[in-house]
C-alpha cells in the first residue's frame, strides 16, 4: 500500500517536472523570439514576462532593461561622435582660415614694399587668433580629464571674482565703445565653495563669449534665494527667443559661417559646470541673449560674510 502511494507520489513529481520543464523551454523559446524581433527590427515591445515562474519574469526585466541601456548608450555614442566631428569640422575651418591668409599676406610683403607694415599687422592679428584657438582647444581636453575628486577646492568670494574677471575685458569692451554693468543688489560678499581654476575659467569664457558676439547692454546679474545662487550673464542679441542649449556642446555655433567662431567656449564653460556639479542654462528672452549658471546651496559650501 506504501510503495503504491509512493509510485503515485513519484508520477505526480515527475509529471510536475515535466511540465514545468516544457513550460520553461517554451518561455525560453518565446524570450529568444522576442529578443531576435527585438534585435532584427529595433522595436520597442515588451518582451513577454506573463509566466507563473517570478524568477523568469524577472529575468526578462532585468534583459529589458539591459536593452534600453544599451540602446540609450548607442544613442549618446553616436550624439559624442556627431558633436566631436562638427568640432573637429570647425577647428579645421578656423585653423586653415587664417593660416591660409597668412601665408598669402607673406607672399604680398615679399613683392610690395610700401604696405609691408598694413600686411605684418594683419599677420599678428591673424597669429594672435590662432593661438588663442589652440589655447583653448588645449584647455578643453585638459578640463576633459580633469578628475572632480582630483580639485582643490576652498572658499571664494564670488562677487569679488566676477568683478576682478570683467576689469580685466575693460579694454576689450571700451574698443567695441560697449561697458558690461554688474548688478549685485547689494555689498555683502558671497562665499563659496568652489574651484579656483575651475570658476574662473567659467566665468572667462562666458565674458569671452560676450565680447564675440554682444550687441550691447551687457549686464551680470545676482539672483538669491534660500536654495540656490544664479549668476546671469546676458547682452542684446538679434536672436529669436528660445532654448540655446545647444551651444553648451562641442563644435556648436549658431552660424558656422561667422568669422573666428569654433563654439568651444561654451564647450569649456559646460564641462567646468559639471564638474563643479553646477547647473548651466542659455536662452534667448526678449531679445536678450542669457547664459545662466545655477548654484544649489547646500551649507557649508556656501557661506555669507
């Protein structure tokens, strides 16, 4: 009677297996099919996770998610890729550009004594630019690899930053007959806790994109509130309104048509930004031209005196 019962239980044991065994190659028949369609034509299904079996299902979650990383991954590979060839694009322009002119403003000295002077002017000009243009380009892959961990940071006085950065354009702006006005609201210093190297070239590179491309009424303005700090930099432009955020990426410009630009002083200002893990923000408003750079309180980093 025993052994009767204990065939009986065996059968219904080996019957169980049996099924779940078949339930399982079919699920896993069923996952391959969906993960080929998947694969094969890109779509954006879900694959099927309908079984009794909770660990399956959460297997074909856990390879759902997988494919959207990945998929997630490709997109920003080839968006990396697409900006580092428009850069590239552009830095090849405005490399040969004036190299081109000054080769030709050499040819010119060689045969016509009288305007020697006009042509060697032009050549400084013209080297000054490129210099700049590799400087630059230099400071973005520097900043590129720079480990945040890696940054000495201390206490600075933001306001006194900002005020010693734009004397040093006083000349720049006075040569466009433009000023830049700072707003503050009121004396008090604002302390925070930053990079040095990093904040300032920040702050360079966003007034260097003013002095390029403002039609005027240039103005930098503080903004305060209980959880943040915003810095807005803004001039007249004869852009329409909208999101530019766009310009914070490499090679970038609005008209690559326009003499000396590469875009890559908003690239520079956009990897300082994150490395500091401030936020930055370009629109136009009104016909004026903003960038923004946000600051989350978080104490003690920032501290009032």
């Amino acid at each position: 009677m025993i052994s009767k019962i204990l065939i009986i239980i065996l059968g219904i044991m080996i019957i169980f297996l049996l099924y779940k065994h078949c339930s399982l190659k079919n699920n896993i028949k069923k996952l391959n099919i969906d993960l080929e369609s998947k694969i094969k034509n890109e779509n954006n299904t879900k694959i099927a996770n309908n079984t009794s079996d909770r660990n399956f299902n959460k297997l074909a979650d856990n390879i759902e998610i997988l494919i959207k990383k990945n998929r997630e991954n490709i997109v920003l590979k080839n968006q990396i890729e697409k900006d580092y060839k428009d850069l590239m694009a552009n830095l090849s322009h405005d490399l040969r550009t004036p190299l081109t002119s000054i080769i030709g403003y050499i040819s010119l000295i060689n045969t016509d004594d009288e305007d020697s002077k006009k042509y060697i002017k032009i050549i400084g000009e013209k080297s000054t630019y490129l210099n700049n243009l590799i400087e630059k380009f230099y400071e973005f892959s520097l900043l590129s690899g720079i480990d945040n961990s890696s940054e000495e940071l201390n206490y600075l006085d933001l306001k006194e930053m900002l005020y010693s950065i734009v004397f040093e354009y006083y000349s720049g702006f006075e040569n466009l007959n433009q000023n830049i006005e700072i707003n503050f609201n009121n004396d008090n210093s604002l302390e925070v806790l930053s990079s040095s190297k990093l904040l300032s070239t920040v702050f360079h590179n966003i007034i260097d994109n003013i002095l390029k491309y403002s039609l005027g009424d240039n103005l930098i303005e503080l903004e305060e509130s209980e959880n943040y700090i915003k810095i807005f930099f803004s001039n007249k432009t004869n852009l329409d309104d909208g999101n530019y955020n766009f310009l914070f990426n490499r090679g970038r410009v609005i008209d690559s048509s326009r003499k000396y630009s590469t875009g890559i002083g908003l690239a520079i200002v956009s990897v300082a930004i994150n490395k500091l893990e401030y936020m930055g923000n370009i629109f136009v408003k009104d016909k004026r031209f903003y960038i923004e750079i946000t600051i989350i309180k978080n104490t003690p980093k920032v501290k009032y005196t």
